[in-house]
C-alpha cells in the first residue's frame, strides 16, 4: 500500500460530502417511516405550522429521533476516537471498552431496583446520572488495571471482560426485578433513539455541544499525544490535567449518550477510523470535524435500517452497528503490524 | 575553542522509587558538544538519559539547564530547550512525515497548533537537514526504520531545542542509516551549536563522532572525557568485560578473539599484509602466533587486538637476534606456517631467514607469494612450498592438511 496524501481542497470537498450524508440521512428519516411523509407535506408543516395528525408525528416523534440519532451518532464517534487516541490503540472504543456496558449496570440499578422508589417513573435526568456514574466507574476500573499494560490486544481484552461483569451484574438486578420494570429496562437495553422528550434532547444538545467545542480546543495537545505521553510531554504538554480532560471528556460523551438511547455498539470504534481512513489524516484538527459528520450520519442510517428493515417490528440499532462493526474489529486485529 | 556550559549535574544520583542506578555524576555539557554515553546494557544509561530529559526525578542532586535548575522550568520552556529521541519507532495515526516533523513546532505554536509560514519554513529546514526531504509527503508508518529515525530527528530539531537527548539513536538500523544518523547528529552539533548527548552501543562510531564519551558502569561514570584520551584497550575491556574481544584505539575498533581450538599457526608477516590472515583465523578458531612484527605496523595491531601471541621488534629497526630466538621458540614441533608475501626490506631480512629456516627443517609452509618472486627470494626450495590464491585458499588448504 502506497498512500497518497490529500490537499486541502480534496479534504474541503470531502467534508461538503460528510455535511452532505447528514443531511440527506436526516431528511430520510423523516420522511420515511410507518406514515410517510411527503417532502412537500414536510415544508408546509415545518413552514406554516399545522395540527394535522402528521405535524404530530413529526413533532413528537420523528424529528426528536432524528436529532437525537445524529447527536448520539456524533458524540459516540467522538468518544471512540479521544479513547483511541488515548490508549492509543485502534481497537477500542466506549462499547468494546465496557463504558457502556457500565453505564447501562447503573442505569439497570436506578431502573429496576428500589432506588427509584418515591420518583415519579424514572427520571431521566436520573439515567443520565446513573449513565455518567457506570461510565466512569468502568473507566476508572480499567485505567487502575491497564496502568501498566502497553499491549493493546490485552487491553482489548479486559474490555471485554468488563463488558461481561457489568452484563453479569445487570442480568442479576434483571432476575431479581419487577416484570413491569425489567420491561421497561430491556425496551431500553435493545437500545433505540426513539422516545426523548424535547427536554431531554435540549439537555443532550447543550452538555454534548459543549462537550464537542471543548473536544477541539484540545486538538493541540491530541496531535501530540499520538506520539505517546513522553513525546508530549517533551513537547510542553500538560499530561496530567490533558489525561485527566480525555477521560472526563470520553466518559461523559458515551455516557449521555448511553443514558438517552441505551447502549450503541461499535459507532465509536468505527467511525473514527473510517474517518481517518477516509481523509488520511490523525490530525484531530481535522479528524474531530470528520469523525462528528461521519458518526451523525451514519448512525442516522443504521437507525433508519433499523426500523425500516423488518417494519414494523423494529429491530434495536445496535443489531445494525454491530454488523457492519464487528467485521471492521476483526479486519484491524488481522492487519494491525502497524498501528499496534 | 571552549564554550559556554549548557548542562551541569551537579552530585546526581539517577534511579527508580528512591534506589539510584547511577550516582555521583558531577559533570558538565558544553554548547556544540557530542557526549556519548557508553557502557553495558542495564548499566543505567537510559536512566541517566531519562533523568536528564526530565522524563524522571533525580534521585539525589541537581541538574542545572542554561543555569537554571531543570525542575523548575515550566514544561512549555522545557520543549523550547530540550527535546527527546526515543527507541520507540512505531507510533499509532496516520501522518506524514512533514506532519510528524511539524509537531515539533508545538511549543512554538498558538492554541490550536495552527503552522504559521515560519513554522512551515522551519519544518522543511529540519527535513532537509537530515536529508528527509523526500519522506515529506510519505506517510510515517509506511517508511523504514531508518527513515523513520531520521524523522525522529527532523521532529527534535523543529523544536529548536539547545540540547537533543537520544536513547539509543541507531539501535534496530541498518549501517547506511547508523553512519548517516551518526553524521546529522554532527552536523547538529558543529553547523546548529546543538549539544547533543546519546547512548551508544558501537564504541568504534562512539569513538570517532563524540567530543566526550561517559563510560557507565557498577553504578558510576568510570570515565568522562575525549574518546582520544579514554578508550583504548584496558578501558573497553574493563568497560563491557570483554573477554573474546578487544577495543584497539589505533584501528578504533573491536576485534574479535579466536578461541584457539583448531590448532596452531605461525604466521611470518608484516606491512599489513597479515591483517585479513589473522581475522580469518581468528574467526576459524586458530591460535595464531606471528613475527617478527615492528611495533608500528597495523599487523601488530590487528593481531594484539585479535589476542595472537605477537613476536615484536622495534619500530624502525633491524630484527635482532634476541626476537629472532623467540620466533624460533615459537616454531617448535610441526606448527604449520603461513607467508603472507610480506615486502622484504632490509629491515625485517631476517622473517625471509625464518622461512628458509622452516623449509630446511621440512615445515609446511602456506604461502599467498607468487611462484616466480618465491623462486626468487628462496631459491630451489621454493618448489616445498604450498602456493595458494588467497587467504580464503590457504584455510582450505589447512583444513585439508589437518
């Protein structure tokens, strides 16, 4: 393999076609569906208001999932790429990791156990808590075990195994549950983005926004730690305050993102290399950017599959990401003499 | 000329959870200088090294950096005056090698790292003064490992440091790269006024790039100075405890010693026409004896290097009878001799001598002369002697006489 480097402009039109992707897939989404709506009938609701039973479907249904779909899709591909670059590893991301599945223990806690006895249903500001709280317990459980660990197959694999504690835990809060609850629980297990309130998706909108402004402004310090922590630190990077930013910053992204739509497989662990792959570059100047459109519009799409391949009965969206996922997984571990 | 110090250690004591590896480093390093750290492997090199660059505490002591104390630079100053070489060659991304140079300009860069035409400029420079300017558009993880140092070094110097420390710069490199890092870490030192201070494994490049060489070992520096001054045979062998081999200042390099199981040869050389015999003998496991050798004659070097047992004379001078005697202890029993063809003069007439001794005796003798100059030199016995090609033709033929 012989690479070619791109030019700005190559890279400019690239990022018109990201830009492009998401707003073709966003307009897919609402559009199609179990109602369908047409593009014309789709301007008049949205330009001059209308109390049809459409503008219902597209108000409190359709546009929510839209836009939650392209900010989980954005912020899960954001995730993957800090966590990659932070064990500078190709293999991981939240899901693979077990910060989702962290997440999710948590949020079986809250959802099914007394805890939210004397709360109205279950919060979802609650979730959100519980999310970031698993999210960040696995994380720091792996970075207390991995301390002194370089190879990223074993890393890969106390992921894995972190995965299958916190799933252990989670069946065990599940047998022990209300039937009514543990439905409630699966139905967001399967993992969906259907179902927010605007008020949720303000929230998500205004933490996970600033959280991905926040990303840029460390695309300095990211650059240089491609080159490992010595080399940063040779190069004048603060390497406990940015370590510290990476993990706060990773966790908090897939943990939102966890809380609203249940655990997303393998978004995080692709995109960023789809996007790197696509516009050859590590630099996160330029790859954040990619990585956000690239996430948003294909997490767009899979949910989109995920509803319309066996519609009606819709299929949760992980069973999508993780097809074309996993497979992305094993090509990187059968051709990894470069990057590990 | 002498200039300005640009590093001092003053009584430091390098190490890991408070157990120094090295202690009692009381040195300094001057603007432009090339040190070298040498030494066994585990003797702490990379320790000291590691320390220098800040990347460890010292355990005891101080390190002074353009007169003030390493500690207490901020770590953005720091990368303005010291940059780093690593072993670690393989680095998870994908850039180029412009992009993997430029990152060197991070201390020297705004908030979001953006290049300035300054920056860009600088970049190119550092890629042409490692001659890497062709590597810029390739991408790193796709080049050798030697092009890939010689980014590594482009990306030290983008940084504009005053010292560069490198662990190991040629380790894992083929002999084109190791002789060309070897010589942009000069060009760094004499055209850019960098110092640069490196641990090496080959004492012969050690010896002849480096101002000042530190020896490392048991927990010391046993020697800092100009490699002219320190190395030479006691200090090498002592230095790695040698004892197959042999540092030999005059060739700069190391021989290497037979282990003298495959029997005796007497070699009858000099003027250097012996050097490639003792290699090749040495190597097959001979124990080599040669004379009469002058003191001066790089034979004598090779062969002392190479631990033969070495008849000498005086440089300049007749063979005397006294070495003479000796050479002919040396030829009891049935040794077998070699002649490599050495120049006759009128001072070593007296090795001729020993070859006719040998003839009359009825020895072997494995010679690399012409017949018509043998005829000449020895008369009608030279039809005794086993004429062969080369030195390669002369083991055959004592093999096949074993």
């Amino acid at each position: 393999m012989n690479l070619t480097t791109l030019s700005p402009r190559d890279r400019l039109w690239l990022f018109i076609a990201f830009g492009a992707a998401v707003v073709a897939a966003m307009m897919l989404n609402t559009v199609i569906g179990s109602v369908p709506i047409s593009l014309s009938e789709l301007w008049s609701i949205i330009g001059h208001g209308s109390d049809s039973a459409n503008a219902d479907i597209l108000w409190k249904i359709r546009l929510p999932r839209v836009i939650a779909a392209v900010l989980g899709g954005a912020m899960l591909a954001v995730s993957g790429m800090l966590l990659q670059i932070f064990f500078r590893n190709p293999i991981v991301g939240p899901f693979v990791l077990g910060i989702s599945s962290g997440a999710t223990l948590l949020v079986a806690m809250v959802m099914l156990s007394t805890l939210s006895l004397g709360f109205t249903g279950v919060s979802p500001h609650l979730n959100t808590l519980a999310a970031l709280i698993g999210a960040y317990g696995t994380m720091t459980i792996i970075l207390l075990i991995t301390a002194n660990i370089k190879s990223g197959v074993t890393l890969l694999i106390i992921g894995l195994m972190m995965g299958y504690l916190n799933g252990a835990v989670t069946s065990i809060l599940v047998a022990f549950a209300e039937r009514e609850k543990v439905k409630q629980f699966v139905l967001w297990q399967f993992g969906s983005f259907s179902g927010l309130s605007w008020q949720e998706l303000f929230v998500l909108l205004g933490l996970g926004g600033l959280l991905l402004i926040g990303v840029y402004t460390l695309s300095k310090p990211l650059n240089a730690f491609l080159l490992g922590e010595e080399y940063a630190l040779s190069m004048g990077v603060n390497i406990k305050l940015f370590r510290f930013l990476i993990v706060l910053v990773a966790c908090a992204l897939a943990g939102l993102v966890t809380a609203a739509a249940g655990p997303v497989a393998f978004i995080g662990l692709a995109v960023p290399h789809m996007a790197r792959l696509s516009l050859k570059t590590s630099d996160a100047r330029l790859l954040i950017p990619g990585a956000l459109l690239l996430g948003a519009a294909i997490t767009s799409l899979c949910d989109l599959v995920a509803r319309q391949i066996f519609s009606p009965v819709e299929v949760p969206i992980s069973a999508i990401t993780a097809c074309f996922g996993a497979p992305i997984v094993i090509g990187l571990l059968l051709k990894r003499k470069t990057s590990l | 000329m002498r200039t300005a110090v640009l590093m001092k250690m003053q009584d430091l004591g390098v190490g890991y959870d408070h157990q120094a590896v090295v202690r009692h480093i009381s040195q300094e390093i001057r603007q432009g200088q090339f040190v070298s750290l040498l030494g066994p492997n585990g003797a702490g090199k990379t320790t000291i090294l590691r320390t220098l660059a800040r990347l460890l505490a010292p355990q005891q002591g101080t390190i002074f950096l353009d007169g003030k104390n390493l500690q207490d630079y901020r770590q953005a100053d720091l990368a303005r005056t010291l940059a780093v070489v690593l072993t670690e060659r393989n680095f998870f991304g994908m850039f180029t090698g412009f992009d993997f140079v430029a990152l060197g300009r991070y201390p020297h860069t705004g908030f979001l790292g953006r290049l300035q035409p300054k920056d860009i400029l600088k970049t190119q420079k550092a890629l042409h003064l490692v001659n890497a300017a062709d590597l810029a558009e390739r991408y790193f993880n796709e080049l050798s490992d030697g092009e890939r140092q010689k980014l590594l070094l482009a990306r030290a110097l983008a940084q504009e440091p005053k010292i560069i420390i490198l662990d190991e710069p040629t380790i894992h490199l083929d002999l084109k790269h190791r002789l060309e890092v070897m010589t942009i870490l000069r060009r760094f030192c004499r055209d850019q006024g960098i110092s640069v201070i490196a641990s090496l494994h080959d004492v012969d490049i050690a010896s002849k790039v480096s101002d000042i060489v530190a020896l490392v070992r048991d927990g010391r520096i046993i020697g800092w100075g100009p490699p002219e001054d320190l190395l030479n045979e006691a200090t090498v062998t002592h230095l790695y405890e040698l004892n197959a081999a042999a540092y030999n200042r005059w060739l700069g390099a190391i021989e290497m010693k037979g282990d003298g199981t495959a029997g005796k040869v007497f070699v009858v050389a000099g003027g250097g026409t012996g050097t490639t015999m003792y290699r090749l003998l040495a190597k097959q496991g001979f124990a080599v004896t040669t004379g009469v050798i002058h003191e001066n004659d790089i034979d004598c070097y090779v062969a002392k290097a190479l631990g033969a047992t070495l008849i000498m004379e005086k440089p300049l001078e007749f063979i005397s009878e006294e070495s003479m005697g000796r050479a002919q202890g040396h030829l009891n029993g049935n040794t077998l001799v070699i002649d490599t063809g050495f120049p006759v003069t009128g001072i070593n007439q007296s090795n001729l001598e020993l070859l006719k001794l040998c003839l009359a005796e009825g020895k072997r003798i494995f010679t690399l002369r012409e017949k018509a100059a043998a005829r000449k030199l020895l008369g009608a016995d030279y039809q005794k002697l086993v004429f062969c090609q080369d030195e390669i033709g002369i083991l055959r033929a004592l093999t096949s006489h074993h």
